[in-house]
C-alpha cells in the first residue's frame, strides 16, 4: 500500500513539541526501494574531545589494547594516525594550550580566550545554514565533564569563523537540561516567544498530543504509537536524573539539588587537582553523555562539541575500572605516583610516557577515556537513532573525534604536536569507515579536505597558505 510520508518536523503540533523533538518513525519512512535516494537527513557536525592524548606508539597497536573499545563501532569510524599539528605549536607554551586549541580548528590559540580560527562544525554549518538553523533549535550546543580550567581552549571545542567560541559551556548535567528543553513558549506569537524557566515537566505541555497519537484514532501504526511513548518516558527519565525528581509532581517541583561533583573554581583549586571517585566521573559523564545525544536524537541540536576532560585535566582518580563486566585496572593515582597535589595527578602518567616503558597506567586511563567516548558513540548509533535512510544519526553525521597531544612530553614540540589521534564518522557516505588508515598529513590538509567534502567554501588557516588534498580519507 502506498501512502505519503509523515514529516518528523509536522507531525506534532502545539506547545513542546520542538522542545522534546521526535523519534524515528516507520511512518516517516519512504518505501524500502527508493529510502536510499529520496530519504533526507539533516547536515550536522559534531567535535568530541577527550583530554591528553593517546601517545603515537600506542596508536599503531590498532584495537588490541587502549582502542579496544572503539572495536564495536570500528566499521562506521575511520582512524586516523599520523595527523601532524606542528603548526599551531606557540613559542614557550605547550600541547595543553596550543595542541587544545587546534583540536578541530588546526590554528594556534589567538590569547587565553580565542582559537586562532573557526572549527570544523561550524564552518560546515555556516555553509549550510548561512541564515540560521530551522527555528526552535539550539544554534550551537557546547557542553562537558571537565575539572582543569584556566585558558578557554582547554574544554570549548567549537569555535566562530573568527575564532570567538560558538556558545556557552553548559558544565552541568541540569544546565545542559535546561539549555536544550527548560523553556517552553507562553505565547504563540513568533515574534514574541516569552520563556520561562522550566517550572514543570516539559512533557506537560503536549498531553493532548500525546493522547491523540498514542490513541485510537492516531495515524500511527503500533509499533510506532510504542515508540512515541517510549520516546517521551526517555525524556523523563533524563529529565528527573538531571534534575533530581524523584517522580512526576503536581506542580512546580523543588529546585533539583547542584551536582554533586566539583565545578567552577573548586575544579581547579590553584591547578594543584582534585581527588575523584570513578564512579562519580562516569556518572557525571554518562548523563550528560546521554542528554546530548537526546538533544541530538530529538533535532534540538545539529552542531556543536562535547568535551570528556579537558586538555592538561588534573584529577587523583581512585576506583575499580570494569570493562565488558570484567575487572580492568585499579586506579589510585595518588598512591601509584606516591605524591600529592599536582604531581599525583593522572596527568602525570603523559608527561613519563616512555616507548620503552610498560606504561600500565597511561595505558589504564586512556582505555577508560574511549569506554566513555564509544558510549556517547553507542547511543547515537542504536534503535533510538535510526533515520529515515536506513542509518543511524552518527553514521550520517560527522562526527570528528580529536585531543591535544600525540607524545606529552613538552620538550619537544614536534613530537608532542606529531600523530595526534583522529576518528572520524562517515558523514552519511562521504568518507572511508572500517579502517585505521596512516594519513601522514599536517591536520590543517585533513580538516579542509573534509569540509570540501561536506560542501563547504570556507577554509581553516592562513588563505594564502597552498593546501594539500588528502583524498584517501574520502569515500
């Protein structure tokens, strides 16, 4: 039977909708034979940061040790070692600023709070959206689990074509809440939309739509009518996790309570570190992790970056790290490195890398880092991400997954800046996945190269530096 495609964007209407979006539908759907070439879905770009860095040495193991929890997800990531940032190093500064701030932009900083130049996402959005996203979205969304402070660049990740940051950094798990779904609009006027804070469930606000495509005249199927409803008890799930409610209540509920790690000045007292529980860190993480990718899934968000640790992150880490239910590694930093303050910090396992050295604990901590990463990852890529072309949302968007350092050691700037590590997703068909390929490009190559392919004019670096196509990396 044939029947007409229904608009994820219409399909609901009234207060909240494009506060709480949409999942996929069958009845969004073109038929099987021809998904492939009309189905549409959206240009979006997306920067994941991970502090300090995988050593290049340790990169040519492939997935056998710390990249063993990108495996699951290896066919739709290309890898990409040997990517050179030597140009964006800054005389008597080091890989903690410079190799940070070139994370995605593949410019040296411009001062403390400035990159030298836009990032990938948002020159591609710029190129695709010149007079701004579809209305009710998020322009830009910029969010993160980080702890050391100090210069910008150490935990913001999208930046302005002139180098200005593309948003504000939403630190914590209720704020980034808020930023995505805590308004909703009073007045049905578009050019007066008057906000208030979120003072009841964002769900409130569409029960009768709700009723009306879960129920018995609905225009959906039953296979759908369940995952509408499942869809919004997600949302309130995430809604009382970021906001501490311990169920639906009539009414205002109290204020959600701070999150209970620390954040602002007590992250980074003096840049001496903080103790952190493991638990507490992935916990942290995973929330926000799991409300960005809601965002995502919902189309309140096409653009922007997600940073787990920042660049030169200082934390005392203590617990049991599992992985894939089995024990990995203990970690005790402090009592490891036999120190306190600064010098008994995680960080310091990067700064003693030595080929010739076991290097257990590095190894540890940058396995842990991409078990967190891959599950930012794993929720763009299962059933509550699929699109209506047949692929999941971070197989058609890119997703460009980077850090701030190849080596550690700041005696040497070259290695330090040379074979940062890189992965990329396949941004709906237009670059390689299933491959760790040996690029040997400077990252400023690798960056344009990529926003040619995702038609994009604007180009990063000097305009009159002669750039080099790397077009091994293109599907």
């Amino acid at each position: 039977m044939n029947r007409k495609p229904i608009s994820r964007r219409t399909m609901l209407k009234g207060l909240g909708t494009a506060a709480v979006g949409l999942p996929f539908l069958e009845e969004m759907l073109v038929s099987p034979a021809t998904a492939a070439k009309d189905a549409e879905v959206p240009v979006r770009g997306f920067n994941v940061f991970f502090g300090l860095g995988i050593p290049a040495p340790l990169q040519t193991e492939g997935f056998g040790d710390v990249l063993e929890p990108l495996k699951p997800l290896g066919d739709k990531l290309l890898i990409m070692r040997n990517v050179d940032q030597v140009r964006c190093d800054e005389s008597g500064i080091n890989a903690h600023y410079d190799g940070a701030s070139g994370a995605f932009t593949a410019t040296p900083p411009n001062g403390e709070a400035k990159a030298g130049g836009g990032s990938i996402d948002q020159a591609i959005r710029q190129a695709h959206y010149p007079a701004g996203l579809p209305a009710g979205m998020v322009p830009t969304l910029i969010a993160g689990t980080f702890f050391r402070r100090s210069r910008i660049g150490r935990y913001v990740h999208s930046y302005n074509l002139d180098g200005t940051v593309a948003g504000t950094m939403q630190e914590k798990p209720r704020e980034l809440f808020d930023r995505v779904f805590g308004t909703v609009a009073l007045s049905g006027d578009d050019q007066d939309l008057r906000r208030e804070r979120l003072k009841r469930s964002v769900l409130d606000s569409m029960v009768d739509q709700y009723k009306h495509f879960t129920g018995a005249n609905s225009p959906l199927g039953a296979s759908s009518k369940s995952r509408v409803k499942d869809h919004l008890d997600r949302i309130r799930e995430y809604e009382q996790r970021a906001y501490g409610m311990k169920a639906k209540l009539e009414g205002a509920p109290e204020l959600p309570p701070q999150s209970e790690i620390a954040h602002g000045g007590q992250a980074d007292p003096g840049g001496e570190g903080i103790d952190m529980a493991l638990d507490d860190l992935t916990s942290e993480w995973r929330l926000m992790a799991d409300l960005y990718a809601l965002a995502v899934q919902t189309d309140r968000v096409r653009f922007g970056s997600l940073t787990f640790l920042a660049a030169g992150e200082r934390l005392r880490i203590k617990g049991d790290y599992f992985y894939n239910g089995k024990k990995h590694y203990f970690f005790d930093d402090a009592a490891q490195h036999n120190a306190t303050g600064s010098n008994g910090c995680s960080h310091e396992w990067w700064h003693k890398f030595s080929e010739n050295k076991t290097n257990t604990e590095l190894r540890a901590h940058a396995h842990m880092k991409m078990r967190e990463v891959a599950y930012f990852l794993h929720a763009l890529n299962g059933p509550n991400a699929q699109e209506a072309n047949g692929k999941s949302i971070m197989e058609n968007s890119l997703i460009t997954i980077s850090t701030e350092s190849g080596d550690g050691r700041h005696s040497d700037a070259k290695r330090e800046l040379s074979g940062v590590f890189h992965a990329i997703t396949g941004a709906n068909g237009r670059f390689k996945t299933g491959q760790i390929m040996d690029v040997n490009a400077e990252g400023i190559d690798v960056y344009n190269t990529m926003l040619d392919a995702m038609g994009a004019k604007h180009r990063l670096g000097p305009g009159d530096r002669e750039g080099r196509n790397i077009d091994g990396i293109r599907a």
